[in-house]
C-alpha cells in the first residue's frame, strides 16, 4: 500500500511543478507584453492628440487674426472710400478760393473711424489746406519734402 501511495505522490509532483512552471512562464511572457501593449497605446493615443490639439489650436489662431485683420480693414477701407469720394468732388467741383475747400473738407474730421484722418492739400505752387484749419507758416513749400515727392512719383 505504501508503493501505491508513493508511486502516487510522485505522479501528483511533477503536475504540480508543471502548474507552477506555466504560470511562471506565462507571467514572464504576458506581464511584458501586455505592458508593451499599453505603453503603445499610450503613445499612439498621445502622438494623436497632440496633433488635434495643435490643429485646432492654429484654426483658432488663424480665426483670431482674421477676425483681427477685419477689425483692423474695414474702418481704414471705410476711410478710403470717404476719400476717395472727396476727391472725386473736388476733382470736378471748381472752387473759388482755399477758403471754400477749406470748409469743404472740414467735414472730413467729423466721423471718422480713424482719430487724426482728416484730409490735407498741398499744392504743387505752394501753400496748403488742413481740414482741421491748421495754418502752416508762409515759407512753407511741401514739394520740397519727401512723402510729397514720392506721391508725385507715384502719380506719373
């Protein structure tokens, strides 16, 4: 009886050590791959949302600075074509004297988007007329000055 329980003990050994031995070797080989795994999806998922974040972050940027660029045009592109409307009248309407374009671009102050943006005539024989009624001293000759040259250029 003692050879049967014997040969018994050493047939359940080695099933034991076969159990102990699988479970081992499965975590050795699993525990790593399945952190392998997750690291992976760590960095796939971080790598995409990086670049949403970055994607969605230059739309806002370029939104912002057109909205910006807008705010900044469309009081200037109002401003041009107030000028450009007193130009057109001035270029057709014969005025006797400095003093009635004085008072006709006086109006020009009044208004405006942009402080300061009154209109300013300088003429090609001397002398010229701010809107705001500015009086320049009577040596003044604005052709001698560059911004006057390069709008002369310009016109040519």
């Amino acid at each position: 009886m003692r050879n049967k329980k014997e040969k018994k003990e050493n047939q359940e050994a080695p099933k034991k050590k076969l159990k102990k031995s699988v479970g081992k070797t499965l975590l050795l080989i699993l525990l790593p791959l399945v952190a392998w795994g997750m690291a992976s999806i760590i960095l796939f998922l971080n790598h995409k949302a990086t670049k949403t974040i970055s994607a969605t972050a230059m739309m806002d940027l370029q939104a912002e600075t057109n909205a910006n660029a807008q705010s900044i045009a469309t009081p200037l592109q109002m401003l041009k074509s107030c000028y450009n409307t007193y130009a057109d009248t001035m270029e057709v309407v014969d005025f006797a004297s400095h003093d009635q374009m004085q008072k006709y671009i006086a109006y020009s102050l009044k208004g405006q988007p942009v402080k300061n943006s009154g209109i300013y005539l300088c003429f090609e024989k001397g002398g010229a007329i701010f809107a705001d009624g500015t009086i320049l001293p009577d040596d003044f000759d604005a052709s001698t000055k560059s911004w006057y040259q390069a709008a002369e250029g310009k016109k040519r």
